[in-house]
C-alpha cells in the first residue's frame, strides 16, 4: 500500500544551522533515501523550498485567485515529502520514524488514495 510521509519542521530551526550542520542533515537523507531505495520501500520523494516561496491557488466560481505564501500559518512548516511502498501503516511508521528530520519536526503518515478508473 503507498503511504505520503510529510516531512514538517520549524524553519528556524533550519536557519540556525551552520552549513556544516545542514549539509550533515541533506547527506543523512540521502543516504537514508538509498537505504529506503534498497529495501524497495521508496516510490519518488522531494524537499521543498523554504515556505516563502509557496503561492497557493484558489478557484471560486472561475475565477483563479492566487497568494503569495502557503495555504495556512502554522507553527510547523511543510519541508517535504515522501511517497513509500509499505504493507501497513505500522511499517509505514517505522520508516517514517527513520526520516532525519523527524528528530526536531514532525512526520505526517496518511495513505494515499488511488483515483478511480477513467470512465
């Protein structure tokens, strides 16, 4: 079954890290990538830009209404994600739990909906 992990953290947190500390961070997810890669269990994945850099669109009767920043202020922001092959969520959160940044942020496991057959 394919589970999104959805890599949330404080970006102050990352802002405050030296560039050793964050090249450190970036090399232990990729190596915990290609881990992940061997054992079969990664499907496609992807770090974000900072929040920043987010534009959220809406549409409300045909009219595309777009903003600068994300969707909603929250504490925590949205650094990424990761779209795994797991047999339950049980497993799904165990490899969540391996995801660096869960250490100072949060992971989000929610499985994924599969669209139904085009008509």
């Amino acid at each position: 079954m394919k589970y999104v992990a959805l890599v949330y953290y404080q970006e102050s947190i990352i802002n405050a890290m030296t560039e050793q500390e964050w090249h450190d961070l970036n090399q232990e997810c990729v190596a915990g990538v290609e881990r992940l890669i061997d054992q079969g269990k990664f499907i496609t994945g992807q770090p974000l830009q900072p929040v920043e850099t987010a534009t959220t669109v809406r549409v409300r009767e045909d009219d595309v209404l777009v903003s600068d920043g994300p969707f909603a202020e929250t504490k925590e922001q949205l650094a990424g994600f990761y779209l795994l092959d797991a047999h339950d969520l049980n497993e799904a959160v165990q490899l969540a739990s391996r995801i660096p940044p869960a250490r100072f942020g949060s992971i989000e496991v929610r499985p994924a909906r599969e669209l139904p057959p085009k008509d």
